[in-house]
C-alpha cells in the first residue's frame, strides 16, 4: 500500500447518476448516487460484477457520457462547467475502445493522440520516444502496431495516454487476456507512474489478484450503487475473522466440490481452498460435507480481495468499509 503522494485530490466523484430509457418505454438505472474520491500517487481499484454500471461511471468521469445529475472533478475542475479544462488532466485506455490505429506505427499514434491533446509535434516525439523506452519499446517504434503482441500494444495504448502528462489515468482491465510477462510488465508501470510519478490511477478489473497487488483502495459497486469502500487492507481484514484455508489429504467428489464452489471457495489447487465460515455451525456443516475426505489443516486465513468480493457482491453485507 502507498503511503506516498502529496495528499491533494484528483479526482472527486460526487452522487453521479444515470438512467437509459429501455426499449418498449420506462427507465433503468445505471449507476445511483456513486461517490468516491481519488488523491495523486495512489491506486484505486473500481470493481463490480458485470452490468455494475462501472463502465458507465468510467465513462461519465472521461466526459463520454452526459451524466444525469451529480457532478465530477478533476483537479479541482468541475467537468459540467470547466469541460476541457478538467478533462485535460485525464488520461484514460478503455477496454473495447479505439485506443490505437493498428495502420500506424507506436510514435505515429502518440503523434496523433498528442495532437488531439494540443501537445505540439517535437514535443510529442520527445515524449513519445521516452515512454516507448521506459517500456522497453524503443525497437518497436516504427512498426505497425498491427504487427506487435497484444501485450505490447496494450503498452503502446498507455504510452498514447500519458504523452499529455496527465496527473489523472483512467486503466479499463489493462491486463486482461494478456500472457504473465505482458502482465506483469503493465502492472511494474502502474505501480511506478502512481509511485514515483504521482499520477492517481484508477483502475477496473475482474482480476481480483492484480487489484490487491495494485490497489491502496477499493470502491466496490453492485446495481450501480457503492455497497463498500475503504483501504484495502482494512476491507480485507474485515472478513479476516470468518475466512478460513482448508488442506486436504485427498481429492474431492464432484458433489462436494460443487458445493463448495456454490459457497463462494477459492481454489488454490484441487485440495486447498478458501471460504467464508459464518459461525461454529457452519464450520461443522462444513467439516461433515468433506466427509470422507481427510482434512490436514483449517485454519483462519488473511482474506484475500476475491474473497471479499464475493461475500459482498452474493448479497451479504452492505455498509461501508470506513477508510
């Protein structure tokens, strides 16, 4: 977790709202009353199952979607009255969106999104380069994009978004799909723009591993509302009492894997796993389904962030983590 940062807010989002009609009349509600803020040099994870309404808020704050009430700020700015000045500050890589021109080269697409953002040629390529480098691309450059891995197009992506220094960078599962060494690669760049450079970084993922690894908070949204947010290891600690690592000495029965699977289990490998124990009864309800199955160890365990997300998001729970 980062304790760095100069404590000044980048980001404040302040009971946003949005509604679609649906199709045949009446209206649906996409994200209700979601609040949260964001200071320089810190990571926060934004999760939420499918059909949350994260993509809709990520859009409202990257000013693509007219919010219906509620406000946002970047720096300060607000982005109903200030517009470009706010969304100036911000750069955004959004999963299933047009980030790169597969046709131009890695410097050409920096070029060109520069250019959108004002940043005059030279000073384009200057920077261009430079990021290009720091990610270990500067034999890529001139290129196709259509002929580099997925990984390393995903690189170029946020390179094209911080050619304009943002102070603010909005990262739509920037890992997804991507092999370990592309991964990991990313994930050492996030870690060191929100360190070193002091860029917030808002991140939204359905890996729950690279949230924790990343995050220093959570927002967590379900049915377009916040049902938890806090530090992150102050919302993992909060399930530390009822999580429990079980050890087997042998494999288990498709039934009772079944079942565990039906109560949420994380599986690190076909005989050790992680769940939610709600009281004494539960444990031995537990302890009788494994039967015949020799347990080797049960024992209290750190939560991790996947396991908190599926307590929460199954229904149960629904306050707010304090930060």
């Amino acid at each position: 977790m980062n304790e760095q940062g100069d404590g000044r807010v980048l980001l404040e989002v302040d009971r946003v709202r949005k509604s679609y009609r649906r199709r045949g009349g009446g209206e649906v509600s996409a994200v209700c009353d979601v609040s949260f803020e964001l200071k320089a040099g810190r990571i926060l994870a934004f999760l939420g199952p499918n059909g949350a309404g994260k993509t809709t808020t990520i859009k409202m704050i990257a000013g693509l979607v007219r919010m219906d009430g509620g406000d946002v700020r970047i720096g300060g700015h607000s982005i109903r009255t200030a517009g470009p000045a706010a969304l100036r500050q911000l750069g955004a890589v959004l999963e299933g969106s047009r980030n790169l021109y597969w046709r131009l080269t890695p410097i050409e697409n920096i070029e060109y999104w520069a250019g959108i953002r004002g940043v005059p040629r030279r000073r384009a390529r200057e920077r261009g380069l430079a990021l290009l480098t720091q990610c270990g691309l500067e034999d890529k450059a001139h290129q196709t994009v259509q002929q580099l891995s997925r990984g390393m197009q995903q690189l170029v992506a946020i390179c094209a978004s911080l050619v304009h220094e943002p102070r603010l960078l909005l990262l739509d599962e920037p890992t997804l799909g991507l092999d370990l060494d592309a991964a990991d690669r990313i994930q050492q760049i996030v870690e060191r723009l929100a360190r070193i450079e002091n860029v917030g970084i808002l991140l939204t993922t359905h890996q729950m591993e690279v949230a924790q690894r990343l995050s220093d908070e959570v927002v967590l949204i379900r049915e377009g509302s916040v049902i938890l947010k806090g530090a992150t290891d102050a919302v993992r600690e909060r399930l530390n009492g009822d999580s429990y690592a079980f050890e087997l000495g042998a494999g288990l029965r498709e039934d009772q894997r079944a079942y565990l699977i039906g109560r949420d289990a994380t599986f690190d490998s076909p005989t050790t796993f992680r769940l939610v124990v709600r009281s004494p009864e539960d444990f031995y309800d537990i302890v009788r389904r494994l039967e015949p199955c020799p347990i080797i160890r049960a024992s209290r365990d750190t939560a991790d962030l996947g396991t908190v997300f599926r307590h929460y998001v199954h229904g149960e729970g629904l306050e707010e983590a304090s930060s």
